[in-house]
C-alpha cells in the first residue's frame, strides 16, 4: 500500500465545484480522502482502517499552487511509427508528462496509418512498454487514410481506439462521411474531425486577407473550414453520430456549433492554445513556427474562440501537438510542413493568457483541460473526488520562467513560444496515485520507467 500526500493545495474539481484548500490523501490509484488539515504521521504509520504502508510513501507540499484533476489532451501526434526522427511515443509520452497531461488521444497519421488491429496493437503495445501516460490511440477513418474505403471501425474501437479521425485532412467525399457517421453512430464511437476542404485550401500556407497578400503567400480562406463544420454538423444530425470538431480557429465554426448545439446536436468542440492567443499578425512569412493547419486567423475570429470557450460552446482545449524536425521547419514558409509542438507549453500559456489575467477562472482552465475532454471520449477521469483515479496535476501559478525549446522533451522544438516570459509551472504530474514527475524550478524529475520495462523500446 502506497500513499500520495498532497497537501496545502488549493483544490479543484470542475464537477462539484469544488475550489478550496485541502489536502488530498491518494491510496495505491484512488483518491481515498480530500479533507482539511490532515495529519502526514496518522496516514503514514497509525491508521489502522488502511494498515501498514510501505517506504515509498510521498508528501508533497502544495501550498499557493493548483491541485487539478489530471489534465487530458485529445490531440497529439506522435508520429510513431514511421516518423520517428519528429517524435516517438516515449518522448511525446514524457512531453505530455512533463506538461501536466495524464492521458492524451493519439491521432492516427502515422506510417504505416493506424487502419488495421495490427498498428493499432503495435502503438498500444509500446505506449504500455515505454511510458505511464495514458495513451488512446485514434484510428483513422479510411484505409491509409486515403478517403475512400471505412476501416473496420468495430473491430478498432474492441480492440482499444478510443474515437475515429482522419486528422490531417478532411474525408472530403461526404458520401463517404456519411457512411463513416452511420458506422460511428451504430458504434458509439466519437468522430473526430479536422475540418478542411481540400480543393479550396489548394496551395494556401497561411491565413487568407492582406496579411497573406503582403507576405507574397498564399491564403486559406475562413470557408475552408467552414464549410466542413457545417457538413460534418448536418451529417451527425442526421446520422446521430457523436462529432468531435478538432482545433476550430474561425468565427463561423464558433457559430456553427452554437446553433448545432441548441438543436441537440451531438457536437464538443476544441480549441488550441495557439488559436486563443496568436493572430495572422504573429506571422512573419519566414518563421515556419508560426506555421500550422488550420491557419492562425484573424483577430475577430481568435475573439470569438476565446468567448466560445468562455460561453461552453467551445468544450476543450487540446494542443494538437504536431512535433517536425528543425530540418523540416527550415524548408522555407511555404515548403515546411504544418504544425507545432505543444504539451510542453499549454499550462504556461493557458494559464498566463487566460487565467491570470481573470479571463478564465482555475476552475474553468480544470474543466476545458481534464473534465471535459475525458467527458467526451467517454473515460471515467476528470474528476478530483474521493473514489476517483489518482490523477492529478500540480501547477505552481507564481512561478515565472522563459519558454526554451532546448528543455522539451519532445523531439519537436517547433513553436512559436520561444523566448516568451511566461508563468505556471507544472510541479508534479501524479497518474493512478504514482508521481510520475516534478519539477521545483531548479531541478526536474521524471520517473518514466513502467513495471516491467522492456529495454528494446530504448
Ligand atoms: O498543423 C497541423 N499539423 N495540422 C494538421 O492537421 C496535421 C498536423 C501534423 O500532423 O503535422
Ligand atoms: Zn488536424
Ligand atoms: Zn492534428
């Protein structure tokens, strides 16, 4: 019997509303207590109701900092296998724990795809070998994600593929996505969907208007988008099928689903840290870290994110961690490939453009991290309650540092945060009642290595 003692920390639970100081008492995986004031040497030695304890025992002092329920990321590309030399599933695993993430859904662009049981237990096969994270994958749509014929969504989702995506691009043919949400919604599986029509996109690299006119580069207009939410939206009505809408950036989406959602339509929506803070200003037209798909927007629509997350009509933030190699990101804005690293960076960035700044409250940052998105992936976490998983995720909101992409653990140094003055630093990251990592802002630790480790994953 182990315990996790985690006191002085002010508490947060999104369901219950809980917001004060307590400690929090974790058992082996569940939390057994959450009361005020407990006593470190009653639990380590004299409770008879729970025995003996063992040496490794663990009292953390939380005091000024957040205790939140496991963060949840829904989004993340760990681009193995096939792409090893951007990301592996250890490194992206120690990037989201390092972050604060406990579990995160991994998306199926991979080579080969995750299309058939056979990828699908390899990356399940390794998560479990290499890392503590709670990795679920995400199998994609169609095979090799070529847009034509469904995978076996039955088979994927019993053998452990917590949604279905074809993230990186569209299933364009809607009869096709029509098909796929009759599938789904027989299932119960969600679909997760990156919205973008492909043949308006055609050669756009950045935001669509003046900014893209300017910058002598070619624009994605806000309809490429657009017009994929307000498909896929029809097509779950009409099928029932569960939508999940992945890093929505523009105004209309905002919209869209607002109006979808007071018809009862079975939508979430997510939005990324770098859509709630960036703007087609940020980009230069040289720096391919200010490059990513869909585009930074307009200021009007990085707006109407941020009150449609305030409002509810946006569910979750998620990062769409998208690591690329330095090489990669030098080819020049139009040649390098989109997307940017971020677990690494959600809690500071979240915490000091929002939370600081009373735009959200710790609660709310709790629930759009950790209790809504396990809500729609349909996994029993999120949760800071007695009974629940020992999840949990310490954030020291005083503590200020500089963002440096020399310190991440991802493969991917792509971002556009380098440099930035930030605050909210994960402490520790606890999964199942195990720390897994902490931090004090001089030295760091992560305890990575699971049960039985198998050094071929090395
Ligand atoms: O920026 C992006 N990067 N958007 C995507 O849709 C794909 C992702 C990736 O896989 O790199
Ligand atoms: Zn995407
Ligand atoms: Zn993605």
């Amino acid at each position: 019997m182990a315990f996790t003692i985690i006191k002085n920390g002010r508490v947060l639970d999104p369901e219950t509303g809980l917001d004060a100081v307590k400690d929090v008492v974790i058992v082996d995986s569940k939390i057994l207590e959450i009361t005020d004031d407990i006593n470190v040497e009653d639990y380590l030695h004299n409770n008879e109701m729970i025995g003996e304890t063992e040496e490794n025992d663990i009292v953390l002092d939380a005091e000024g900092c957040f205790v939140m329920p496991g963060l949840i990321d829904l989004h993340v590309h760990f681009r193995e296998p096939g792409f090893e030399e951007k990301e592996t599933i250890r490194t992206g695993a120690r990037a989201g724990i390092r972050g604060g993430f406990t579990s995160v859904c991994m998306m199926p662009n991979t080579k080969p795809v995750i299309d058939a049981p056979d990828t699908l237990a390899e990356v399940m096969d390794i998560a479990e070998n290499t890392t503590t994270l709670q990795v679920h994958p995400i199998a994609a749509i169609t095979a090799n994600q070529d847009g034509e014929y469904l995978t076996d969504f039955q088979t994927l989702y019993d053998n452990g593929a917590i949604a279905v995506s074809e993230d990186g691009k569209s299933v364009m043919n809607a009869r096709v996505a029509r098909q796929a949400m009759r599938l789904a919604a027989e299932i119960g599986v969600p679909v997760f969907a990156h919205c973008e029509d492909i043949n308006l996109r055609a050669r756009g690299v950045m935001n669509a208007g003046k900014r893209a006119k300017s910058l002598d580069l070619y624009g994605i207009l806000n309809e490429v988008e657009d017009i994929i939410v307000a498909r896929d939206i029809i097509l779950a009505k009409d099928t029932g099928a569960q939508l999940h809408l992945c890093h929505c950036s523009t105004k209309d989406s905002v919209e869209l689903i607002r109006l979808a959602k007071e018809a009862g339509v079975n939508v979430t929506a997510e939005v990324t840290p770098h859509h709630l803070t960036l703007t087609e200003d940020d980009v230069d037209g040289t720096d391919a870290n200010f490059k990513m798909n869909p585009p930074l927007r307009k200021k009007e629509d990085r707006d109407a994110l941020i009150q449609g997350l305030k409002d509810g009509i946006i569910d979750c933030i998620a990062t769409d961690h998208a690591p690329h190699t330095e090489e990669d990101k030098k080819l020049g804005f139009k040649q390098a490939p989109f997307g940017i690293v971020g677990l690494e960076t959600a809690v500071p960035i979240i915490y000091t453009e929002f939370v600081e700044k009373g735009i959200l409250t710790p609660l709310e940052m709790a629930e759009k991290m950790s209790y809504n998105p396990a809500k729609v992936i349909g996994v029993d976490r999120g949760r800071l309650q007695v009974g629940a998983d020992g999840d949990v995720t310490i954030i020291d909101p005083n503590f200020e540092f500089e963002i440096n992409p020399a310190s991440f653990f991802s493969k991917g140094k792509n971002t556009p945060y380098a440099g930035k003055k930030v605050k909210g630093l994960v402490k520790a990251t606890i999964i199942d009642g195990r720390v897994v990592y902490q931090n004090n802002g001089r030295n760091e630790s992560i305890i990575e290595t699971v049960e039985h480790l198998d050094e071929d994953y090395y």
